[in-house]
C-alpha cells in the first residue's frame, strides 16, 4: 500500500509530508478494547454475585422475622420451623411458591398469602384455615364398613375431615384416654372402609365418603334441625345410605338420588309421626333390624314389619 502525500504552501516553497501506513478494516487498539469488556461482564458478574449472598445471609435463619395472623391450629413457631426447612429456597422463590409449599405441608391451610420484606428481614403470611367438619372412622382392608360392636369393629381408624373431604389430622384413639367419639361428641360421624387408610393433606374419594358429605351438607343447609340429630352416616352403599338419628332406635336408608326428598320425608317424619314410630317399634318385627325406607320420592317405609303389624 502506498502512502499518501500531502503538498502544503510555506510562502514560496512546497514541503511534501508522509501520513503513516494503516491498515484497512482493523483498529490497531482492538484487543485492548476487548479485554476490557471481559473485564467489565466479569465485575458485573462478581457484583450480582456478591449482592445475591449479602441478601441470601441477610435472610440467615437467625435473622429472619415471621409476622402471622389468621392461624388457629398452628403455633407461630411451628409455621417458622416448616419454612426454615425450605429458607434458602423461600427467599428466592416467588410467592406463589412459598404458599403452595406451606399448603402442601400443613393440612389445615387453606389459602396464604406471603409477602416478604427484604429490607426488614420479615416475611409476613397471611393463613385462612380448614374447619373440621366431620369425624371419618374408617376399616382399612375392607370392601364394607363391619357390623358396629362385632370384634374387628376395633380395627379401625379415626380422621377429621372438612366441608371438601380433605383430610386434616388422623386422630390417635388412646389419646388423652377418652374414647375418640366422646372427645368429638356433636360431630357426625361417617363410617367407611377401603384398602387403605386415608393420607393427610388429601381429599378422600373412595369408599362413599364423598357421598357421604354431600349428605350432611345438604341437611345442613336445607334441614338444619334434623342435621343436628343425626349421629352417623354410611354411604358405602350408594343407593342404601344408611344415617343414624339421635331420636329414633333405627337405621334410616335413604338413596344417593334422592337425598333432598329422603331428608325431607325424614325431617316431616320425626314432627309428625315419631311418636306413632316408637309405639310399632315396641312389637316385635318380622326381620332382624327394623329400618326406615326413605328412598323414594313420595313415601316413606318402616322396613321389617309385615303389612298386618
């Protein structure tokens, strides 16, 4: 490549100048420009680094602070022992996160709500809890709940279950050394069995339990008066629940089908006609176990009697 040459006037002569050969396409400080944005990406690197420890350490399970409210059934310190289990994974995980993790590990939480607050090392949650709602006795091995009072009734285990069937704690039987249907006298109790025990922290769906609570909820809501009366409540046979009453010294049978009419007929039974009820129940019926038939849309049956009686 040849160099350029300028011509400049000096008043009666020419001085000719020489510029420096340069090559084309490349700057000569090209490297040098390079390392330094290595230099720059890695300081930048070193700095996000070095702010995500100081924020990881700043929430050190000893320098956090839990601000609660809502709990009824767990202790401030409990919910502090379940998230300190999963801190560092808390303290960078979205919120979301946190609260499906605590309502996957306390089965009474409902629903929560977690803010954090960096700056005050404090996480605050917010909880609605499950209600109880019903006591589940159930016989692990069996297609069929046994006969109540047999011996293998005692092979049995007692859960507490809300409106939805979720299961919420499996209560021990020798606990406090009262029998578990005093300690929760005024619950009603459903009676199931299954291959398995039910697990904490899920919704039960076999053995009519569903059925079941579809039941009493709906004596609660449309016969609130019988709902109170009624003691039991066996669903494993669909189209022969068999339900309890505190009033009456027999079985009533109502169907999956016709829920509403059968509490109705229950419920218009026991104002009108217990009375006339407990005189037949003093004769001695035709079958082993009277019962009340109100599986039908328009009438209602006293089982075990022959048409004369």
């Amino acid at each position: 490549m040849f160099a350029r040459s300028q011509r400049k006037k000096y008043g009666t002569y020419v001085r000719e100048t020489s510029m420096p050969t340069r090559r084309l396409g490349k700057h000569p400080n090209a490297k040098v420009y390079t390392y330094r944005r290595v230099i720059f990406v890695v300081a930048i690197l070193l700095t996000f680094a070095f702010i995500a420890r100081i924020v990881l350490s700043f929430f050190g399970t000893e320098y956090v602070s839990l601000e609660l409210s809502g709990n009824v059934h767990y202790t401030e310190v409990q919910i502090y022992d379940i998230l300190a289990e999963q801190l560092d994974n808390i303290v960078t995980d979205f919120e979301g996160q946190t609260e499906n993790y605590l309502k996957e590990n306390l089965s009474y939480i409902k629903e929560a709500h977690v803010s954090k607050h960096v700056m005050k090392r404090l996480f605050t949650v917010e909880i609605t809890e499950r209600e109880p709602f019903v006591l589940l006795r159930f016989y692990e091995g069996f297609k069929n709940p046994p006969v109540l009072g047999t011996s293998v009734d005692q092979d049995c285990s007692f859960f507490l279950l809300d409106i939805d069937a979720h299961v919420l704690e499996r209560i021990e039987v020798g606990e406090a050394g009262v029998p578990v249907e005093k300690r929760f006298q005024g619950m009603v109790m459903l009676i199931a069995a299954g291959d398995k025990f039910p697990k904490v922290g899920t919704v039960v769906q076999t053995s009519g339990v569903p059925v079941a609570v579809k039941v009493l909820k709906s004596a609660v809501i449309q016969q609130p008066e019988l709902a109170k009366q009624i003691e039991t409540i066996d669903a494993s046979r669909p189209q022969q629940i068999k339900m309890q009453i505190e009033t009456l010294p027999l079985p009533v049978w109502i169907a999956s089908d016709t829920v509403e009419a059968g509490l109705h007929h229950v419920t218009l039974l026991l104002k009108q006609h217990r009375g006339r009820i407990l005189e037949l129940l003093k004769v001695p019926p035709d079958a082993t176990q009277p019962y009340l038939d109100a599986r039908f849309e328009d009438s209602i049956y006293l089982g075990g009697y022959t048409q004369k009686q």
